[in-house]
C-alpha cells in the first residue's frame, strides 16, 4: 500500500524528520479534530492509471470525504444557491451556518498535513493563527459592513461557549463515563492560559469602567477608544510572547497525550495524506469558501434575527459558536470520555486564550485602520458574562481533579447566560444601560 501511496506522499521530496519528531508537536486542536476524521479507501483510486487523475482523486477523497462531516458538505452549494436565486434570507443564513461547521474541521486537518513538512514548530504557528479562522473572517466580515455589535457579539460568544459550554460537557460527560476512575489533569497549563484570560478581562473591564465612572459619556468617547487600541497592541504582544512560550520555551506544558495513540488507541496519521502544495491549495480554498459563507451569515443575521423571533445578541453569542466550532467541541468531549481531559482543556481553555488575546485586539486593530471606530467596551451585561465565566472556570480548574460535578456547574452557568440573552430584546443600535444613566443622572444635577 506504501508504494500506491508514494506519489503524493512524496509530491515535495522527502519528509522532514520520522514520524515520531512529527508527532512530537500535535497539539489538543490537532488531536481534537482527528478524532472526527476517517481512513480512506483508496482501493479504486489506486486503480486509476492516469497520475495527474489519481493524484486528484486521493485529494478528493482525503479532503472532502475524509471527516464524520461529510454529510453537512451539500450545505454550501445550496447556500450559494440560495443566495443567487433569491430564497428567503433566513434559509441563506441557516445553511450557511451548516456550511461553516465542516470547513473549520477541514482547515484544522489541512494545516496539521501542512506541518509534517514544515515541522512541529511552524505547524503550531499555523495551528495558532488559523485555529480560529471562521471566527475571524466572520468578524472582518462584519467589520468591514459597520456591524460591530455583531463583532463583539460573536466573539463573546466563541468565549463563553468555550469556557463553559465546551469545557462544561467535557468535564461532565467524561466524569460520567469515568465514574470509578480518578480524572486528573495538567494544572500548569490551565493556569497559563486562566492567568492570560484575566488579562484579556482586564483589559475589557477598563472601557467600561472608564466610561462609567464619567460624568458624561461624551467626554470618554474618544479616550475610551484610545484606551482600548493601546489595550490591544498590549493583547498582541502578550499573545505573540504566549506563542514563544507554548513553541519554544515551554513546548512540554502544550504538547497532546501520546502514548495511547502509539498503541493504536486513536486514529492518528503518523505519514501526511496529501503533499504539501496541495495542502496550500486546499487551505486557500477552504479559506475563501469560509470567507463566502461569511458574508452570507454577516449579510443576513438581521433577517433571521427578524424571521425567528430571536434577538442578534442570542444569534450572535450563542448560535453562532456553536455551530460555527461544533467539529471542535465534539473532538474535546470525546476525548473527555477516553479520559484525556489535558487534550479537552487544552481545546477549550486554548480556544477561549487565542480569540480573546489574538481575534478580538486584532479586530480592534483592522478596524482601525478601516476608520471603523471598534473598542473593547462590550457594555455592563456582555462584560458582566465574561468576568464571572472566567472567575467560575478559575475556580472549577484549581485543583487538578475533576468530576461531573463540576461540568454540570459550568453548563448550568452557560444555559442561565443564554437564557439572559433570549430574553434580552434591546436593539443592537441602543447604547448601555449604564451609559443611559449617567445621562440621565448629569441632565438631574445639571437641572
């Protein structure tokens, strides 16, 4: 079978490294992912004589047919068909959203077959910038039509559904299904990446805070703005010192569980399945199917918002991340069930880490540059959200054992937010609470 296989494993001249230094560098995101993925029979592909054809075929086969996802693929073609043909907007936003689910599987799988050739370290640097892509081509997306409640939105709630709802059912379903068994976890770890999400609501926190304690909110607007462009710069940098540290200093803390797959416990890929070029190709592909998608779901959130009965905010915090990352969360919950909660956390906890540090200064950046005036005030109930998930997940991980117990409380925390936010009915174009009564409390004193 190896030598059926050769021509495209070996499409860029030799590997770098055997396979154990390439495995060496898996991180929970890769693991999580392979473990919705499936072997290809390459059976009749490798009967095909033609070179060019059977190369494009394995590709066919690895990429489109190689994930538990497959069956959600229809979905693009008929959003894209929606669209061109006028269906109702709720159903081009519905199936898009279906469409978005496997591609951001694909994207994980496509820079994981890159970094066999790159090597673990350039692999975890694309698993780290592409980790969250729909998230971020979403976000731009929104950017770039003026829709940053949608912005903030959406990012608050790839957070929280992370924080809570992933980690959550992660340590609940696997508490229950290792109900005699003792379940144990990395604290160190969980520790770096709670420390960096305290930061990350730090710097949230000052815009609002800075906003509140004004008397008007006039006088605050610009250096509240200002506040939270410095803010970011410093996420930023603080991110790319994170990267350094899970890739160079302290690669040990991040790596994925091993040695139940050297025994053939997982389905993992010691030898990639496409070349390295088609990998590019696929990923760029991938990458402007996603980008599509988006703006088909930023182009019609408020029609759907409108055809449902359901606000922008609940659309946005809950539906969105959950669909959106369902490939994702469904690799951390099953290898909570194996008991392998260090890869669980390391996809919730990492996710959560890297939007917060990396999409969300980010955007705040690009919309810079755009002249879109985007700031870190997510106003007093989205903060409020943030802040106490955050707290309840650093509490629930401060010990290094868990048990049921502890994810049915995360969830509990996740069904009461969203719970919050479908009952919450305030238009996305009216400003805060808080910032409507500091109004009203200056036009008292002024009087």
């Amino acid at each position: 079978m190896a030598s059926l296989q050769e021509p495209w494993l070996l499409e860029n001249g030799n590997l770098k490294g055997s396979s154990k230094e390439i495995r060496h560098g898996r991180t929970a995101h890769n693991m999580s992912s392979s473990s919705l993925r499936k072997k290809s029979d390459l059976t009749l592909v490798s009967k095909v004589r033609c070179g060019m054809l059977r190369h494009l075929l394995t590709n066919l086969q690895e990429v489109i047919l190689g994930t538990k996802l497959t069956v959600l693929f229809p979905a693009i073609p008929l959003a894209i068909a929606a669209e061109c043909y006028g269906f109702g907007r709720p159903w081009v936003f519905g199936l898009s959203l279906l469409g978005l689910t496997p591609l951001a599987e694909r994207v994980s799988f496509l820079t994981e077959q890159i970094a066999y050739y790159t090597g673990p370290t350039v692999g975890g640097l694309l698993n780290a910038t592409c980790g969250n892509a729909t998230e971020l081509i979403i976000a731009i997306f929104a950017l770039w039509q003026h829709k940053i409640e949608v912005v903030k939105y959406s990012l608050l709630g790839s957070i929280l559904s992370n924080l809570l709802l992933v980690l959550g059912t992660s340590l609940f379903c696997g508490g229950i299904a290792n109900l005699g068994k003792e379940q144990k976890y990395d604290r160190r770890q969980a520790d770096v990446n709670t420390l960096l999400l305290l930061l990350a609501l730090l710097c949230h926190m000052l815009p609002l805070l800075f906003r509140i304690s004004a008397a008007s909110v006039s006088l605050t607007e610009v250096p509240t703005l200002q506040l939270s462009r410095v803010s970011s710069i410093i996420m930023l940098l603080a991110y790319i010192t994170y990267i350094i540290f899970q890739l160079v200093t302290h690669r040990q803390l991040f790596e994925a569980q091993e040695e139940s797959e050297e025994h053939g416990d997982d389905l993992s890929e010691e030898t990639p399945v496409i070349g390295f070029w088609s990998g590019i190709v696929w990923l760029v592909g991938m990458t402007a199917v996603i980008a599509l998608l988006s703006e088909f779901v930023v182009g019609t959130i408020e029609d759907a918002s409108e055809s449902w009965g359901l606000s922008v905010s609940f659309i946005s915090i809950i539906l969105l991340p959950i669909v959106g990352n369902a490939a994702e969360h469904a690799g951390a919950v099953i290898f909570a069930f194996k008991n392998k909660l260090d890869i669980s956390l390391g996809v919730a906890l990492g996710s959560a880490t890297q939007i917060s540090m990396f999409v969300v200064p980010l955007c705040v950046i690009v919309a810079w540059i755009l002249g879109i005036e985007m700031d870190l005030n997510f106003n007093l109930l989205e903060t409020g959200a943030l802040a106490l998930s955050i707290i309840t997940t650093a509490f629930t991980l401060q010990d290094g054992t868990s048990h049921y117990l502890k994810g049915l409380a995360l969830l509990l925390c996740y069904v009461v937010i969203g719970a919050c936010f479908f009952l919450s009915k305030t238009p996305s174009s009216h400003g805060n609470a808080i910032d409507l009564g500091v109004k009203s409390a200056a036009g008292v004193v002024g009087a």
